[in-house]
C-alpha cells in the first residue's frame, strides 16, 4: 500500500472525514469495475460503488496492510458484492449490443469501429471469470498478483486463465478479421484498443 494511502487510514480512524480523501482518490475506479460487469447500468454501478466505500469506511479501525494496494483491497470488497448480487454469472446479450454499448474507451481513438464492437461482443459472451480477469488486467491494468487477491486464487491459476481467455478470443469468430487476433499460430498480441482507458 502506498504510504499516502497508508497515512490517510490511520489519520481516518481518528478522525472519519480523512478517508474522504480515498474515495475521491479511488471512486472512479471502483465506479468503472461495476460499470463493465453490470451491463453499464449506472444507478446500480453507483449503488454498489457506494456499498463498496461504506463497506471499507466501516471496516477501517480493524484494517491491516497485507502487501497489497488499498485500491486491490476495494476491488476484493466489490468483487465480493459482485458476487452476490449476482449468484449466478450474467452477461449482457450478445443481441442487445451495439456500437452505442461499446465501452468509449475502447472506440475513442479506434478508426475501425466495427472492430471494437467485435471484440465488446466477444469480451462479453467469455465465463464471469474469464472476463472479469480480462478487464481487470487490461482495462484496470492490475498485476496478476493483485487480481490473484481480488479472485482469492494463486497467481499461476490467473496466468492460466489470461492464457486461455486470449486463445478464445483468439479463436473467436467475431475476432477472425482483427489483427493480433487473427492468427491463432502465432503469439498472440493485444489489439491497440484493448488498452484504451
């Protein structure tokens, strides 16, 4: 955990208004994790984020450093409520997207449009797993140790599942025309717009 970070929590539990300071630091990003798993649906994204933070804030007097970051800590508690929001893994229908679904991070500087709704619709027909691994990497650029911690699994168990997800997507049909896709022989390289955000 970063020593500012680090500060703010100590100084929080005396005095509650401090930790004003870590939502404002980390909201967006918390924000931005439910956004893409929750078929962008803003009002629950919002409500989840906001169970998120109360959640931490509450716990604050008990929390102890473990080696990770503060953000990797949020995303834990929200890949928590994620989970039991939704018992059951859901995506959004391949059939209700459209280029207006598509996330404007990944259509904002990408001159082929059509490309970036393919890889959205492939992105969202992978298990809950698979693409919550996918987003967290590339989207949140997260270390494989820290999304180990948020998946309460071992950092090969993550490896494996990017390795596998990008075969997939690999061998997806929607992808089979988009470079760094295409060619499931070769090393597989990630789209330009994969890293947009």
């Amino acid at each position: 955990m970063s020593m500012e970070d680090s500060v703010i929590i100590q100084q929080s539990k005396d005095n509650p208004k401090i930790y004003e300071r870590i939502y404002k630091k980390y909201a967006d990003k918390v924000f931005n994790y439910f956004w893409y798993r929750t078929g962008h649906d803003k009002e629950l994204s919002e409500d989840l984020m906001q169970e998120t933070f109360l959640r931490a804030f509450k716990r604050r007097m008990t929390y102890a450093e473990k080696g990770y970051s503060y953000l990797t800590y949020l995303i834990t508690i929200a890949h928590n409520l994620l989970v039991d929001y939704y018992r059951k893994p859901k995506s959004v229908p391949v059939e209700d997207l459209s280029t207006e679904t598509v996330p404007y991070e990944i259509t904002e500087d990408l001159v082929n449009k059509s490309d970036a709704e393919a890889l959205w619709r492939a992105v969202q027909t992978l298990s809950e797993a698979n693409r919550d691994t996918l987003l967290m990497f590339y989207q949140q650029n997260m270390s494989v140790r820290d999304i180990a911690k948020v998946m309460n699994t071992s950092e090969n168990s993550v490896k494996l599942n990017l390795s596998r997800t990008r075969k997939k997507l690999a061998e997806h049909p929607y992808l089979q025309d988009i470079g760094g896709f295409a060619d499931t022989k070769k090393k597989y390289t990630k789209p330009e717009f994969m890293s947009q955000g």
